[in-house]
C-alpha cells in the first residue's frame, strides 16, 4: 500500500501536513507528535523582517470552530533561517515555509533569502484576513493574483504553491489567476473572515475586530472549493479548512486535493495528525486502495 | 524542556465551594508528579463544538496519591461543562504547561486576587520563609481562604467591606502595616498593574502569573502574547507567549 503523494516533484511520504500559523516550526508538538510521520510541516508565515502583531485578545472560540487574528507576528526571516529550518531539517519530513508581507518586494526579499535554503516547497500567504495591507489584498482580485504570483515564480527556487482566500465570490476566478502566473500548486481556503461580540461587555470579541474563521463548521465550504478549483485548474491541490478526523481529510482528497493540511484540529488534540495518518491508512485497507493517487478527485455522481 | 503529558484523567470529586467557583480533583499519572505551583493545566472539553482547551491553574498537587486540584469559576459553556463532571468521569488534560513560580527564602507576600487565589495555595505550601498571604475578593463570599490559614498569615479585603478590609488587597496591606522582600501575585490585570507599581516604589522583586485567552497552550499559535520590555529571545519582538514564557513573569519585564 502507497500512501506517498506527488507534490510539484516533491515526494511525500503522506498527504497529511500541516497548516500554517497551528504548529509554529514544529518544535511545540514534536513534544506530542512524531514529525518524521508528517508529510510535510507548513511553518507559520515568515515576513523580510520581524512582526508584531495585533493586539490581544487574538482568537476567540465560536461554535464548531474559532476566529482568529493573530496578525502574522513572525520573528523575521533571519532568526527563521537560523533558527527553525535547522530543526527541522532534524527530521525526516518535507520543509515548506510559508511566506508573507505587504507588498510584492516583501514577499520576493523572504523568497530570495529562501533560495539556497534546504526547503522543499514555498507557500504564498496571499489570503490573510487579519493584516491591513498585503495579504488578502493580494487574493481577493485575479489580476493581482496573477501578477504577484508571476513575480515570486521568477524569484523563487522551490516550487511555489498559492494559498487562495474563500473570501471572493468565485474560488476559481482566483485558482485559474494564479494557474496562468505560474503557480506550481494551490492551498485553500484560508480562513473565512467573520467577527463575536461579547453581548455580556457588549465589546468585539477579538481586538481586531474581525478575525478569520477556521474549525469544522468551515470544512464543507473548503470541500466545494477544493472541488470547484481542481476541476478549473491542473496543477496539484492542497486542501485544508477544518479538517479534525482521517475521514474530514479523506472527504478533501476524494474531492480533488493532493494533499490536506489539518490546522485547528491541532488545538483541539495535539497529536492529531498522526491519528489522521493512521485513519487514512485503515481507510486504505478497509477498501483496497493501492495507491493514495487513486483516491486524489475520485468524487463521483450516487 | 520541561515535559508535557497528555493524560485521560479521572475525576476523583467535584464541588462548588462557592457562587460558580468549583474544585475539581483529578487523578493523573504523569501531570501531578511534575507541577510546580504557578503552573497550569489545558482541560479539553467532550463536547465536540468546543475546540479550544481551557486553560486552568493548578491549585494543588497531590503527588503521593497523583492527584492535582483545580479550582475555577464557570466563564462559559466550557468550563460549566467541567462543573458537570461527577466522581469516576474521565477528563483529557494536558500539562503542566508554563513556567510556574521560582520559590525563594525571602519573606514572602502572597497576593491573589479572585479567581487569580487558586494558584497561591500550592505556592503558600512549598514556599519555605515567612508568609503574609493577602487575598481579594469582591464580597464576604470567601473561598479557600481558611485553608491558607495553615501556611502564613491570612489577611482579606472585599471590595464592598463586608470583610477584612474594605478595598482592594493593597488597601489590606497598608491598613496592616505589612511588609515584605518579594512578591507572588495572581489576579486581574488591575491588581497586578498596581502591585508592579507598589514593588516599584518599594523596591521589592515581585512575580506576577498573566491571563490571556489561549489557543494551543503550548507556544505553538502565538494567540496569548503579552507585551514586553525588551526584545523576546524566541518571538524576536516585544511580545512574551503567556502560556510558555509565562505565565509568571517579573512584573518590570511586562507591559499591560
């Protein structure tokens, strides 16, 4: 049985990774999971220089899922390169840093830097509910996308993937603008912006007032975009967006994912992925399957 | 790196020991044999549309029996969901989590506000030097405070005067004429902005446990920062994680 996944000529070992802003670099949970298990682990977005932040209270529990608005706080770029990419090249998973900023020459300057790293892949946080400038500005019109993505492919020396915000009225407007600036590969949704009062103190709960939504109540609108966006667009995948159980990342792969990133559910149980990866592997003999690749969009009509 | 266990625990016995404060006593294997006082506990709720651990101190540690005590007030769905925990049910935790309280021979204060006394009484046990242990609450319906009564001496202040002094714990101080070489403080942020300001003054080194609204709990989703003097090692900005570089800090290297 294969549960090995083809990701921009990158091979990994399970679909399963992680999603950016959840697992820090890894070091938190590999008191709790066994990193050499994941697929891949997505760092938390990295910017040219160090972040600060919003304000706190930054996340706030809401039925079935959480808001968040940490505001991408990030050390900066050098102390990641020195720091985080050493440890985890500790282990035997695949690195890709996800990387952020304001403008396109923020977003070149981490990629450059990046370029004689020993990373797998890059992922491209256009889609940050939660920062004023850059970030889902850069997502949420296709010329944009297609622009700022065309940008960092001729920069870059990993295989780029786009992380594309559900904050738009069509997902493969978006898909299809990144495809056509060279995308390698895709990741959605990020969160869904939404908001919490405190009817009690009748304040905003989240000091940002808004902040993105993420947890199981999200899952079925990252299903119908994943599905939509792999059937506009050809290139791989990576499907996240309140995925808690093996069958939740499973449910993302039959629709058309390559791979699934699980977020949210790290909070609510630490070792999570790994329980994922054990689940899709019983799936797999529960129902024969061969190879993981025959699972990847195999949805069809009742 | 201090370890951190994930345990399935049993309820030992549960009861509210005052209006919505309850005292929960786990038995764990792992978590009770390594807590430091100061230190806290993620508790994961059963039902599946809450997400996010709560983040709870710890009371007490029973490390002969593997027992911890925690003590909290019902702030929502989640922890009233724990309130309904009854003897022989099981609770996911994990833990301890934070740095806990650095335990010194000084003369000691012991300060805790509200829901923020919890954490003194396993402090106020293995603290070995003179204790004066001050405690806040808003009205005459004490909790815990006879069982401080073995460790030190116990001074109160209620916000309306119904007991103790009226006031806040340092109103309690002064009114006492009490004086001491370091302090240990949990409560809320009010409490500890003006005890920062009065070791200050005094010049007394004083510890303070900070409260944020946590996700992870451990390090890892940078939600419960709180501001800080200087530059921090890890986040390489003027933000501290609460639930791992905290929650005690010395009160001169915060800012809230």
């Amino acid at each position: 049985m294969d549960m090995s996944v083809d990701l921009c000529g990158v091979k990994l070992k399970n679909p399963v990774m992680t999603a950016s802003g959840t697992f820090g670099s890894g070091e938190e949970y590999s008191e709790f999971v066994d990193l050499n298990r994941l697929g891949a682990v997505v760092t938390k977005g990295v910017a040219n220089v160090p972040w600060e932040g919003n304000p706190t209270p930054r996340v706030a529990e809401v039925y079935g899922g959480m808001l968040n608005a940490i505001g991408l706080q990030n050390p900066g770029i050098d102390l990641f390169i020195e720091r985080d990419i050493p440890f985890l090249k500790k282990f035997d998973t695949k690195i890709i840093v996800n990387v952020c900023g304001h403008t396109t020459e923020e977003y070149v300057e981490v990629v450059e830097h990046l370029s004689d790293q020993p990373v797998d892949l890059l992922e491209i946080n256009i889609s940050c509910p939660n920062v004023k400038e850059g970030g889902i500005a850069f997502g949420q019109n296709p010329q944009m996308v297609e622009e700022i993505t065309r940008e960092i492919r001729r920069h870059a020396k990993q295989p780029v993937i786009m992380k594309l915000s559900p904050n738009v009225t069509d997902i493969t407007e978006m898909a299809r603008a990144a495809e056509a600036g060279g995308a390698d590969a895709l990741s959605m949704i990020n969160t869904i912006t939404g908001m919490k009062i405190d009817i009690h103190r009748r304040c905003f709960a989240l000091a940002n007032r808004t902040g993105g939504m993420s947890g199981p109540a999200v899952h079925p609108v990252a299903v119908r975009m994943v599905y939509q966006s792999a059937q506009a667009v050809s290139i791989p995948i990576i499907g996240m967006g309140g995925i808690m159980t093996a069958e939740d990342a499973i449910e993302m792969i039959l629709a058309g994912a390559t791979a699934v990133s699980v977020g949210t559910a790290n909070f609510t149980n630490p070792r999570v992925t790994e329980e994922i990866i054990d689940g899709i592997k019983s799936y797999m003999e529960r129902y024969r399957v061969e190879s993981l690749k025959e699972l990847v969009g195999a949805v069809h009509e009742r | 790196m201090a370890e951190k266990f994930e345990e399935l625990a049993r309820v030992v016995r549960q009861e509210e020991i005052a209006t919505d404060i309850y005292s929960l006593w786990i038995a764990t294997e792992q978590i009770a044999a390594h807590a430091k006082p100061g230190q806290f506990v993620s508790l994961y709720c059963n039902e599946g549309s809450r997400l996010l651990p709560r983040p709870i101190s710890i009371c007490e540690i029973d490390r002969e029996n593997g027992g911890l005590r925690l003590v909290y007030r019902i702030a929502g769905e989640g922890t009233r969901e724990f309130s309904n925990l009854c003897a022989g049910a099981q609770v996911k935790v994990v833990g301890p989590l934070g740095n806990g309280f650095v335990l010194q021979k000084k003369r000691a204060f012991l300060i805790g506000g509200g829901i923020g006394i919890p954490p003194m009484l396993e402090l106020a046990k293995q603290l070995d030097c003179e204790k004066q242990i001050v405690l806040g609450y808003r009205d005459r319906e004490l909790f815990l405070e006879e069982e401080f009564e073995a460790y030190g001496d116990v001074f109160v202040a209620t916000e309306d005067g119904s007991e103790g002094t009226k006031g806040n714990v340092l109103d309690a101080i002064r009114a006492h004429g009490l004086h001491a070489d370091v302090i240990y403080a949990c409560g809320p942020a009010p409490m500890l902005r003006a005890l920062k300001e009065y070791a200050a003054e005094n010049g007394i080194e004083c510890w303070i446990s900070m409260e944020e609204r946590m996700a992870c709990g451990i390090g890892a989703c940078l939600a419960c920062v709180c501001r800080s003097k200087e530059k921090d090692a890890h986040s390489n900005v003027k933000n501290k994680r609460v639930c791992k570089e905290g929650p005690v800090f010395r009160a001169e290297e915060v800012e809230f």
